[in-house]
C-alpha cells in the first residue's frame, strides 16, 4: 500500500546530490563549493516553492547529528525556510531533549505514517541515506528530488546505500535553477 493513501501529501526523498552522485563528502561534509549553502545555488523562488509545500520532515539521526555539527562551526549554514513539524528516527534520546521534536524508532513503515500524518496534508521529506534506503525498500516513497549541484566530488556519501535493491523512475520535470538543476522522478511502482 502506498504512503499516500493514508493523506494528500506526497513522501519525497529530497536531496543535494554532487554531478558524481554524492549526497555529501567524506567525512559526511556537505560543501558544495565555494562555502555556499545549498539555499545560494538554488534560485530563490524554487528553494522557497519546496519548502512551502513540505509539511514535514523525517530525519535519520545521523542526518541530524551533521547538521548539529555543521551548525555549531557556521551559524546558518543549514538555513532551510522550514521551521517544523520535524520526525527524528533514532534508537537514541536527545540530550538535551527539544520539545520541538518528535522521536521515532522501529518499523520504519510506521514512521512514515506518523510523520505523514503530522504533516497537515503537505509533503514529508525524507532526509538521510539510510532512511530514504528503508523508505525506498519498503515502496513508500512517492517522489525523488535531487538538487543536482555543480560540483565533481570524487569521494563520500553515494545516493544509494549499499544492498538497495533496483528501483524504477519516471521523469517529472528537470528544470535549471540557479547553479543548480532540479531534477523530479515519480517512484514507480
Ligand atoms: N545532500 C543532501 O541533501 C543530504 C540530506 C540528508 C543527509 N545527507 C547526508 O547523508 C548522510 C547521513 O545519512 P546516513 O545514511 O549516514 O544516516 P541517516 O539516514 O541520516 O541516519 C541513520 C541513523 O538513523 C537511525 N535510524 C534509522 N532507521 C531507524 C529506525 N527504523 N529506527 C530507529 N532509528 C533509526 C539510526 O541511528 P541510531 O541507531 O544511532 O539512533 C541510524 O544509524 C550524511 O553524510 C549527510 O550529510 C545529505
């Protein structure tokens, strides 16, 4: 069963993707050039239009944990004009604990209806490797976007994770974006 017979909203992967197919460098670094955040490479208006039609996010912890990190060394480096409901998919409490945050953990099926559901008949996005694999594997991604930025890395974090099975795409829309080219796919099923 599709995710989205549970709600109007779509469940997309939403990612920054390098021309080589890395999601960040090694070391989970993203730095996509030039110490530009990915907001500067998309063109404002479409960077804004996915925000506003995403209600909600679900993150793997390491995900989270990155952004943590990358915040604390450039304040503002992962401004994103969303402000919440966010998912945490973690074995792992916060500590602190953010009230703003709500924790999942197990059938990865099941979180994806709970953040689903918390995201008010918009989109969920999906952040992280290994949780969009899950998501994938399991048939309840509805749509990919990829930023695809302009940029060889060479080295790091590859879209798929290890072991994910073939999955089979159809294009929506491809669209040049500031220094970035948005790419669409619908998940066939
Ligand atoms: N370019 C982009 O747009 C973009 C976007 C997002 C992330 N990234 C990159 O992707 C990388 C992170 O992805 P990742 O694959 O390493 O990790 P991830 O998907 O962010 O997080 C994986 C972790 O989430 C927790 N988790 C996952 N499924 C769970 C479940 N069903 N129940 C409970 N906990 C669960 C586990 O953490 P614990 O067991 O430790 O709690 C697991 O180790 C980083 O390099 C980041 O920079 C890039």
């Amino acid at each position: 069963m599709s995710a989205t017979s549970t709600g109007n909203g779509k469940v997309v992967v939403n990612r920054a993707m390098s021309l080589d197919g890395f999601i960040a460098g090694p070391g989970h670094r993203m730095d996509w050039g030039g110490g530009r955040p990915l907001a500067e490479f998309v063109a404002p208006d479409d960077f804004a239009e996915v925000a506003a039609a995403t209600g909600a996010m679900l993150i793997g912890r390491r995900t989270w944990e990155v952004g943590d990190e990358m915040e604390a060394e450039d304040p503002g480096s992962v401004d994103y004009p969303f402000s919440g409901p966010f998912f945490l998919l973690t074995h792992r409490p916060l500590e602190p604990p953010d009230p703003d945050v709500t924790i999942l953990s197990g059938d990865i099926g099941d979180a994806v209806a709970t953040a689903l559901g918390g995201a008010g008949g918009k989109n969920l996005e999906i952040l992280g490797a290994d949780v969009a694999g899950q998501c994938l594997e399991r048939g309840l991604v509805d749509e990919i976007l990829v930023y695809v930025l302009p940029v060889l890395l060479g080295d790091g974090i590859p879209f798929s994770s290890p072991g994910l099975t073939r999955v089979d795409l159809k294009p929506i829309s491809s669209t040049r974006s500031g220094d970035a080219t948005i790419l669409r796919f619908r998940v066939r099923r």
